[in-house]
C-alpha cells in the first residue's frame, strides 16, 4: 500500500532540509501525528525529555553549545504551557529556538477541548513571534520563515503551534512539487552574502569611536554573549592586545575572552570583581560589545561610568534606552560591525592607567579560604577545584542560578566559547540539567559538567533519566548547602536575618542518583576532593557529585542592588537595609 | 517625559497582529485613549492609537523602537500630543 504523505510527514521532512538533526521532547495526544511521522523518519533523532519545560532548556543548551538552532516538541494544553520557562530563558539571553506544539484540531479550536490552550496567547511575551498553522499551505512558509525569524537580528525563540488534523490530512500534489524548491531557497537564503536584509555598517558611527578611542586614556572593553554568538572573540583578543585594552566580561560574556589573560579584569557588576567595576566607574571610555547593559551589570543606573563616553555595538535598535543611552551606538551583527572597526585601531599602550587598574586588586573575603586546607569544605573553594577540572577536560560548564552560579562565574578558568553556559537574564533556577543535555548531545566528544545548587538541581532533577537512558557522561556536581543559598543571603544581608522559606531537607543525592543508575560520590572535607575528583573524571558513564557545604558562606563582592558600582563590598560587613 | 502621544502603526493583516501591539503597551501599564483601525489597501492594517503613558513613563521612542521589532509590525511613528 502506498502511503499517502501527511501534514506531520511534510513538516518532518522541512525539519531535515532546514538542517535540523536533533529535536527534544515530549509526545502526547494533540502531537501523536508528528510522532507517528517522526517513527519513520530516522533521519531525525529524538530525546525523550521527562518534562516540556526541560526540553525547551535542552534545545537551548543545543544551541548555546553549538551555534545552532534548538528544536523542541510539546503536546498541547499543558506540554505547551510548560514549555513557557524554557522559552522565556531563551529569549531573556538572546538563544535562536524553534518550538513545535500539538494544537487541538481547527473543527474545535475555542471550545475548551480536551488539552487545549492557546499557547500562541500565552507565549507572546516571551517568544520573537508565534505561527499558527490553519492550512497545509502554511507548512513550508511559516517553518522557513521561523527558522530564519530566530536567528535574524537578536536571536530568540519562535513558536509554531500546529493543528492535529492539519498534521494528519494528505498533502496535495501541487504542494508536493514544491518541496524541492522550497529546499533550495533555504540554502539560498542561508548564504549570508545573498542575504538581502544585512545591514550597511555606519561607517561615521565607527570612525566617531575610532576617534574616541584614540583620545580615550583609560578606554575599557566589556564584552557580552553577541560577541560569542557572533563568533567574533578572537578577533576582539586581537584588537584588545593591539591597543593595550583592558577587558571585562558579563556572566554571559565569561567564554569570550580568556581568564587568565592579562588584559582581564574579570566580572562586572553585581558580584563582579573590584578591578572590573572600578574599572568601568573611572574609565573614560567603555565600549560594549554585544552586551546588553543590564541592571544586574551596571548598578544604579545613574551613576553607571560616570565619567566615560558609553559605545554600544549591538545588534538589537531596541537596546538604547532600556538601562542606559549610549553616547554612540552601533547597530548590526557584531559579524559585520566589528572587523570594520578592528581595521581602524591603532597600536597603543596604556600604562597610566593600568598603575590605577592594578591598585583595585582586593580579593573577595569568603568565610573559607579557596585552598584546600584541612576542615569543612567552603562552598566557592569547592567550584574553584571543579572550575579546574572543566577547564583541564576541555570541557564545557552548565549552571544553575543562585551562589554556586556566582562562583562559578568568578572562578571560571580559561575555557572557548559556547563553553559557559547559564541562564544569565531569567535567571532560571533548573536550567542546567536540562541544558548540559542538550549541551552534550550537540557535542558528544566532549565532557560536560553541571554545577548546580541543591534547590535549582531538584527542580529539573527527574531529568537524570534522560541522562541514563542517551548514556551521557555528564559530571553533575551539586553544591549542597542544605538551603536556598542566594534568597538566605538576601535575608541575611536585607532582611535582618529573618530566614523564611529557605531549608531544604534532604532528599540523599547518592541514593537518588544510584536509583537511576548513575555512580555517586559526597564529599564534606576539604582534604578529600582532589582525589574524589580524580574519580569523578575517570568514570566513564554519567556522574553524580555531592558537595557538602556550610549554609553560612555568602557571595563576595556584592553591590548591593540601587547602588552604584563603585559601592561594592568586599565582604560581610553589609548595611541592613538597601 | 511626554505622558500622552499618539503612535501610529502599519500592520500585517493578519489574526493577532493587533494583540502583538497591545501586548507591547500593556507590559509598560501604558492605557489607551483611542483607537482607529482601518484596512488599507494591500495586506495592510493602518492604526492609530491616542495613549497614556504615566505609569512607567516609556516614552513614545521606546515604544515606537519596540513595536518596530516586532514581527508582524511593518511600520511604527509617534506625534506627540500637545
């Protein structure tokens, strides 16, 4: 019997000509169709997520690590609604993802059918834009024009939202004829030379900031995750070297520029380092490159580098304004922005300047010294030896969000780009899991790490099925301190010490971790964890690591929130009250 | 800041177009005083909107810049209101 090709086949078989090999999800009723058709397209490979909302972050970790479009799956009604945190961290930090959900079909929409909800409503917010299929004809043009809609301009999620009975109609000759051309156009227009809507670089703005920075004695570089998703780092090393440029990195910007290199001045920001935030307050000239001056970097933002002139380079025109209204702005993919600028820098030292950075060179005071010595493990000394051992394998790091996020962040060691992956804007505490899958099924020569806190890691944590069942070795260290450790230290700090809702009790990781299968490992002393860690990196499947630490220890420097950056503790002698 | 201004925007004709914009305005508390809504020639919607705009006090170039990324958005200027 000759099958007859469905809506689902033709959507499967647009995935594969629009370079799609990977998809995460989750199947359910108003999605069987696409399930079906995906049965026997073996071409496409599935990851059976255990939770929509942890597909969404896989697709995201795929991207993040790879340069490439994330793909995820979701039924209707509620596998669309848990989609929405993943879409949301998506579009916070810029990420280019396709989701694809299961849609009651057209004879019932809005009648409260069985698993519906209008997700297309629901993910205005946080998506670039949502389609919704109302006719075969549809297919082919809305999914080229979301793949190119999430990676046009500043990246983000799209959403297409796809009737069952759209999937399960036969598609009619005519369209099928089309389906070879329609796969042409998509290498066409991939090629960025033909593509008609690249911007001409404003060659004025440029020589303006070629000026500034010729003038400019106590000029800085901050550099963001448009610089890594632009693939320009290395050219940024160059220039910075050329001109003797100091260079900061934001929480996103961490793999774009080496630690170790003499030009870093590390972090900026709320836990930033103080050479990088007395930096940016006495510098004259500060150029952002691919960073989106964000609250959580620049402090208050009236006194932000009160006495330099503000460049930003960025792809997005709705980014002046937002926090702050740079003195110069260049719009455009930092791709074709700045090699235009790079040729125009002129070889220059700045060693005034550098005496002054260098006298900003106090070190964060943590209740535990970083070095292993004999006696309870601190919390930031444990990631500073795990940091190590990402950087040794050559690795890549997800985190999660609150104190271990923050360490990891300040004691990240050299690693390349797409290497430090973490939910920076949303801040969303169960993306590392997930993420680190979706990071290791994109790049499977290489070994990737998880370092989460013990309240972000049970928030994903039935994903360590799906870990077990694509066999990654994944390192997943957890940095249990009992507690929500970031909210503890704000009620610490702000809240006179008035600890509500943050204990958390249990549950034994090592005996959860060996109930999926997955070898375990604890340590609580200082003078165990090199050896542990030796074994952690020579297990050959996934890993689980627990690290025991002390509630009390808190992030250091922290700039406290509506204050300038310049304001910066060093350690815990906080005011009270913000 | 100017509180009260008037945006005019070219828009797809297209279902939830319109919910796009409103989407835009809504987040930033900004009320609307009025609004028109023809159908041009063409695939095109034109729409005026008279707004209020004291809450969180965006101002017209921001929100002319953000209606301006959207997708569905084909053209987007402000008059302010005198």
């Amino acid at each position: 019997m000759v099958r007859v090709l469905t809506g689902a086949d033709l959507l499967c078989d647009l995935l594969v000509a629009h370079g799609v090999e990977v998809l995460f999800g989750h199947p359910g009723g108003a999605i069987l169709p696409f399930y079906d058709a995906l049965y026997r397209k073996r071409d496409l490979r599935h990851i059976l997520m255990r939770h929509e909302q942890a597909a969404a972050h896989a697709a995201d970790g795929y991207s993040r690590a790879t340069g490439r479009v994330g793909v995820c799956v979701a039924t209707s009604g509620p596998g669309a609604t848990n989609l929405v945190t993943g879409l949301a961290t998506a579009m916070m930090d810029g990420v280019p993802l396709v989701a694809i959900t299961g849609q009651v079909p057209l004879s019932v929409l809005g009648t409260d059918a069985f698993q519906e909800t209008d997700i297309v409503g629901v993910t205005m917010p946080v998506t670039k834009h949502g389609f919704q299929i109302n006719q075969m004809s549809d297919i082919p043009e809305m999914l080229s024009a979301a793949f190119s809609l999430a990676v046009e301009g500043r990246p983000g999620p799209v959403l297409i939202d796809f009737p069952k009975d759209i999937q399960t109609s036969p598609v009619t000759p005519e369209l099928v004829a089309h389906i070879p051309v329609i796969s042409l156009k998509i290498e066409e227009s991939s090629d960025p030379k033909t593509n008609p809507t690249e911007l001409e670089v404003d060659g004025n703005c440029v020589q303006e900031v070629l000026e500034l920075l010729d003038k400019s004695e106590r000029p800085l570089l901050m550099i963001g995750r448009g610089a890594v998703e632009a693939g320009v780092t290395g050219l940024i090393r160059d220039i910075a070297e050329r001109a003797d440029l100091p260079v900061t990195t934001t929480l996103l910007g961490l793999d774009g520029f080496q630690a170790s290199h003499s030009l870093c001045l590390g972090l900026p920001g709320m836990h930033g380092t103080e050479r990088a935030n007395m930096g940016i307050q006495n510098a004259d000239l500060v150029i952002g490159l691919g960073c989106r001056f964000d609250d959580r970097v620049i402090g208050k933002v009236d006194e932000f580098a009160p006495r330099a002139q503000v460049v930003a380079f960025d792809i997005n025109p709705g980014m002046p304004g937002r926090t702050i209204e740079p003195d110069v702005f260049i719009l455009g993919d930092l791709k074709d922005t700045f090699p235009v600028f790079a040729e125009g820098v002129s070889k220059k030292i700045h060693p005034q300047w550098w005496d002054e950075l260098k006298e900003w060179s106090r070190e964060a005071e943590p209740n535990v010294d970083c070095f292993l010595n004999p006696g309870p493990l601190g919390g930031r000394q444990a990631v500073r030896y795990v940091t190590q051992r990402v950087s040794h394998s050559g690795g890549i790091v997800c985190t999660d969000v609150g104190q271990h996020q923050m360490w990891v962040a300040q004691e990240l060691p050299d690693v390349t780009p797409r290497s430090h992956l973490t939910s920076g804007g949303l801040g969303t505490m169960g993306y590392s899991l997930p993420a680190a899958i979706g990071a290791a099924v994109g790049n499977p020569s290489r070994t990737v790490w998880v370092v989460a806190g013990d309240g972000g890691f049970q928030m994903n944590i039935q994903e360590l099925a799906t870990v077990v069942q694509e066999n990654l070795g994944l390192r997943i260290v957890v940095i249990n301190n009992q507690c929500l450790g970031m909210v503890r230290q704000w009620q610490e700090s702000f809240y006179e010490r008035r600890y509500s809702a943050v204990a958390l009790s249990g549950p034994d990781l090592v005996t959860i971790a060996s109930a999926y299968g997955i070898a375990g490992y604890v340590v609580d002393c200082a003078e165990n964890l090199e050896e542990v860690l030796d074994s952690v990196s020579n297990e050959k499947g996934p890993v689980l690591l627990e690290l025991r630490v002390s509630e009390e220890e808190n992030v250091y420097p922290i700039v406290p929130s509506g204050t300038a950056l310049h304001g910066l503790v060093m350690g815990p002698s906080l005011p009270t009250e913000v | 800041m100017m509180s009260k201004y008037t945006l005019f925007v070219g828009l797809k004709n297209e279902a939830g177009a319109l919910e796009r914009v409103l989407g835009v305005l809504r987040r930033r508390a900004i009320n609307i005083d009025s609004l028109t809504l023809t159908k041009e020639s063409g695939e095109m919607y034109r729409v005026i909107m008279s707004v209020t705009d004291e809450v969180v006090q965006a101002g017209p170039d921001r929100i002319v810049k953000e209606l301006s990324s959207l997708f569905m958005v084909m053209s987007a200027e402000h008059l302010e209101d005198s």
